[in-house]
C-alpha cells in the first residue's frame, strides 16, 4: 500500500500544478495545526 501511494504521489508530484496545490493545502493544514 505505501509502494503504491508512493508511486502516485511521485506521479502528482511530476504536475507542477497538482504540486502547488498540494503544497497549497499542507502549507493551510500546518497553519491550522499550529
């Protein structure tokens, strides 16, 4: 299971758009957290 959420996470990652959303939504739920 985390080969292959792995290998989609490399393959969202490969998208410049799906990864500044990504970063979008971690860099929000960090700022909730703290």
């Amino acid at each position: 299971a985390a080969c292959g959420f792995a290998a989609v996470l490399v393959a969202l990652l490969a998208s410049g758009e799906v990864r500044t959303l990504l970063m979008g939504i971690i860099t929000s739920a960090l700022s909730m957290g703290s």
